[in-house]
C-alpha cells in the first residue's frame, strides 16, 4: 500500500540522505540519524503520519490499486 507520489519518494530519499550525511561530515552529530525517517519512508513509498492525516500525493492509491481492474 503506498501513500506517496513519485516527486514525494524522490524528494524524502534526498533529504533523508541530505540529514544522514550529517553524521559524518559538518557537525558529526548523531541528530542526523533522523534523516533514517524520511530516507525509510521515501524508499517504501508509505507513510503512517500521511496516513493518520488523510493525505495521498500517489495518484493511482485508492483507484482500484490491487482490484485487477
């Protein structure tokens, strides 16, 4: 089940990596670690909090997606 649109996956992957990156060059601060959301999230293509709002940037989510049709 996704919850993301393309744009969204690609945009969380970067940030998420962007965040990571942190851990190991600039500050090296473990905060970075909190780039493992996004990047997690991006590469699943789900999103609980997307979920709990009610929001889908995923155009075919909820069209008939896993009915064979």
């Amino acid at each position: 089940m996704r919850n993301e649109g393309t744009w969204d996956r690609v945009l969380r992957v970067v940030v998420g990596l962007g965040i990571l990156s942190l851990t190991l060059v600039g500050p090296r601060s473990l905060l970075g670690l909190v780039g493992l959301v996004p990047l997690a999230t991006g590469l699943v293509g789900y999103c609980p909090l997307y979920q709990v709002l009610g929001i889908r940037t995923c155009p075919a989510a909820g069209k008939g997606a896993g009915t064979g049709a």
